[in-house]
C-alpha cells in the first residue's frame, strides 16, 4: 500500500510540476488565450454576412428537428378510428428550367399519396402512404422515418388508423393488400385531418452555369377515396399548408398547386416536401451550429503550436534531462505533460464552443437568417466534442514534437495532416471523393465530431464535405484522431524511454 501510495503521490508532483511550467511561461499562456479568441472570433466573423433583417424559423417536427413541411393537402376530419382507400392512377411533374421553358416528369422524390395529420400546422405530427417519382411506394412517418414498399407496381393506397397507430397498405389490383409499414405517434389527437396530398422539392439540374435547384410541383391523379371510421360529412377542402414550398420546394408564377375534381376523384398539384430540413446553409437560407465554430481550425494551429513547444522547447534548452534525472522514470514525465497540454487545450476548445454557439445563433437569427434546430443532446455534444478534438490534436502535437524533436517540423506536419486536409475538404477546392477520403483516413476526420448534419435517404440534397456531410459519424470520425494521437504518443514513450534525452 505504502508502495502504491508513493507511486501515485510522485505522478502527482510530477503533474504539478508541469502545469507550473506552463502557467509561468507567458507566452505558452498567451497562445492558449488568442487560440480561445480565434475560435470565437473567426467563427463568428465567418457567420457576419448581412442577413435579410427579418427574424424567421424552421418548423420543428415532433423530434425538435428542422422539417420541411409544405404540400397541397386535400382533407377531411377523422374522429378515432378509420380507413381510407384510393386508386393512384398517376403522378406526374413540371419543372420551371428558366428561360420560360419547362420539362415534364415528376422529380425522383416528388410524392403523391394519403396522409393523417395531427393538424395543418406546420411540424405536426403524421403518417403518410405514397407514391414517388422514382423510388417506388413508401411509407413515411414524423419527417424522419421512411419504409420502402413493394417493388412490383401499386395502383392502391390504404392507411388504417387505430388509436395512435397507422398501418399503409399497398395494392396492385385493389383486392390483395400488402402492408408496408407501420407508424406510432404517440399522443395523436383523437380527431385528425386525414385526406390526399401531392408535393415535390426542387430539382437539381445543370443549367450550363453550374449545378443548381429549379422549382418543381407534382400532380397525382386519384380515383374515388373510399372511407371507414369517423368521417365528418364536410365536403373535401383543399389547403396549402405552409405559407410557400419551404426551403426544398418553391412555386412559380406559373406553377401554382391546388385540386380540381376529376369526375368521382381529384388531380392534386403541390410542391415542397414533407421531410427533415438538411442544407440548409446548402441553399443559402440558414446556418447550422457547426457554422459558428469554423473558427476551430484557427485555434487549433495555436494549439498544435504550444503542444509541440511544450516539449521540444525542453529538448532546445536542455530541461528536459532534468525533468528525467528528477523523474526517473521517463514515461510519467511525458504522460504528465500530455495531461497538462491536453486538458488545457481541452478547456480552451469547451469553452469557446459554449461561448461561440449561442452567440452566433443569436446573431445569425436577428440578422433574419435561420439557424438549424438541434436537440440539447445534440448541442452538447457538438460543445463537448470540440473540448475533446482540442485536447486530442494537442496530445498528438505533443507526441509528434517527441518524436522529431524539432519544433518547426513537427508543428508543420501535424498542420498538414490535421488542419490542411479540412480546409481542402470544406472549401470545395476538390472533388466530392478525394474529400471524402481525406476526412476518413488523416486526423482531419476528427472534424466530424462537430457535425450536426444527418443524412437521410429519402431527402435530395449535396451530401458533401463542403456542403457540411462528413463522411464518419462523429464519434467515428473523432476515433481515428485518437488513433493517431495514441499511436505518435505511444511511439514517442518507446523513443524517451529507449534513448538518451
């Protein structure tokens, strides 16, 4: 025990020793503080661009998550249970390419189908069955869950609701039903808008001066809807819900949706989408968090840079062997001054994060520009993982500065491998998969723990780095920065315990 306890006790000394090198060196001290400055700073200059003065937001859907909730809706009130029944006899698609000219066939997301809605409000809760342009029958529920149908041909739609539960069934020829999915939403009101919907988002074609989104609408064409259950007797009502398309969809002065009766059914025209809000800061309506901590490259380089003096700057003057005749055994020294830089720099990243969140989200908003929601979960994490990225980026200095022992080397190559690949990715600079393989093999792919974009198969947007998708999941992409770290680190204890310092 006694052993044990002078063990723990000279890691102890050997740690404080090190964090009092560090605080009495001024300029190690002054370089953390312009590292916490320049994330701010940079990371809010980089979000500043005069914004259109009127305050706006995203509808939430009932996750808390940015949707898109814009269709032309053709509805009646279900009180508790009850079917509907429809014949799709077709979907079809316009879409404006400019110049007064127009192209025909629905967009390969374009929707048209039934759908129960908790209300008209923008985010309420749903569940819907449908047709698209190109991926067959689906069913979709609260914006962020999508099944996919049979593949064979459907002409029939059915969606059953009992309670708060929906169940979409598909048909062929009206008689054999196969179910494609099912839905639980929890708390639905007991009486809904349930009818027929048609909506499509906005094309993305190649005008001849580079790649872009047109506005598109889909018309679906529907038989006689057949009812069970709780139907008011109103007549059908056709409403645009949502005041415009929303950010994946827009009308034209000459593409305007709304319903027409088709002897016993409907041709319904819509445009939007039904679905998450990604791209946002794509389409150049909005930011999202990780927006406002673009700055983090620029603390970074100010991190790596006082990693690597931490320790080469003992090998320039000769301390560093007595830091080793005083602590004999070496790798303590060298895990004692990881802890010290890590966690400074850990704090440093934590702290600009919380402070460079808010206020850029604050400041984007007055400016009329919308932020993208995220849960507190998310917030959290995205704060969180940047403390964690500053203090992994500063372990692998740290380790590399061992290695080389040379200063300028050093800090160049972990610039080069940590900071140049994300910038090269994020610019737009090169091409979508030499991006996408920089950020999953170099430290770079720590970046992702920043990220706040999700990627959903049934929403057509630019999945690119430069347009905010990394390639890992956060943590993922965060696990091969710590790779490196652990493996220079690692290396640099064999090399100070193996040679003469």
């Amino acid at each position: 025990m006694t052993a044990i306890r002078t063990r723990h006790t000279g890691f102890l000394a050997t740690l404080h020793a090190e964090w009092t090198k560090f605080r009495t060196v001024r300029g190690w001290v002054l370089t953390m503080a312009g590292a916490l400055l320049a994330t701010i700073v940079v990371g809010l200059l980089g979000t500043a661009a005069p914004g259109p003065g009127a305050d706006a937001s995203y509808p939430r859907g009932p996750g808390g998550e940015a949707v898109n909730d814009s269709f032309y809706f053709v509805h009646r009130t279900l009180t508790g249970d009850g079917t509907l029944t429809v014949p799709l006899r077709s979907l079809a698609g316009v879409a404006d390419t400019g110049a007064g000219k127009t192209a025909r066939g629905a967009q390969p997301w374009a929707k048209a189908g039934i759908i129960v809605k908790e209300s008209l409000a923008q985010g309420s809760p749903y569940a819907a069955l449908m047709a698209t342009g190109a991926h067959g029958i689906r069913m979709q529920y609260d914006y962020t869950h999508d099944t996919a149908g049979p593949e064979a041909p459907q002409r029939w739609l059915r969606l059953v609701r009992s309670g708060d539960r929906l169940t979409g069934y598909a048909s062929a020829d009206g008689s054999r039903w196969t179910e494609v999915g099912r839905a639980r939403l929890p708390g639905l009101a007991r009486t809904v808008r349930a009818g027929l919907f048609a909506t499509s988002p906005q094309a993305k074609q190649d005008t001849g001066a580079g790649a872009g989104f047109s506005p598109a609408v889909a018309t679906g064409t529907f038989g006689r809807p057949a009812l069970t259950g709780g139907w008011s007797r109103t007549p059908w009502r056709g409403t645009q819900v949502g005041g415009d398309a929303g950010t994946s969809g827009s009308y034209t002065d000459t593409l305007k949706g709304g319903f027409t009766r088709t002897g016993e059914g409907f041709a319904v025209t819509g445009a939007g989408d039904i679905a998450p809000v990604v791209g946002g800061p794509v389409m150049g309506v909005g930011f999202s968090v990780e927006n406002f901590l673009v700055g983090t490259f620029a603390g970074l380089i100010a991190v790596i840079v006082m990693a690597t003096v931490f320790i080469t700057g003992e090998y320039r003057r000769g301390l560093l062997r007595t830091s080793m005749t005083a602590t004999p055994r070496r790798g303590r020294v060298l895990g004692a001054k990881a802890l010290v830089a890590g966690g400074v720099a850990g704090a440093v990243g934590l702290v600009a994060a919380a402070i460079a969140v808010p206020l850029g989200a604050r400041g984007a908003r007055g400016r009329g520009f919308l932020v993208l929601p995220v849960t507190t979960a998310t917030e959290l994490r995205v704060v969180a993982g940047t403390g964690l990225l500053c203090a992994t980026a500063a372990v692998l200095a740290l380790g590399v500065g061992a290695l080389l022992r040379r200063s300028g080397t050093a800090v160049a190559l972990v610039v080069a491998s940590l900071v140049l690949p994300f910038l090269l990715a994020v610019s737009g600079v090169l091409p979508a998969g030499a991006a996408e393989w920089l950020l999953r093999v170099t430290p770079a792919a720590g970046f992702a723990v920043q990220q706040t974009l999700p990627r959903y198969a049934q929403v057509l947007s630019v999945y690119e780095p430069s347009t905010g998708y990394f390639p890992l999941a956060p943590w993922a992409g965060f696990a091969v920065l710590c790779g490196y770290a652990a493996l220079a680190y690692g290396l640099a204890v064999a090399r100070v315990r193996g040679r003469d310092v």
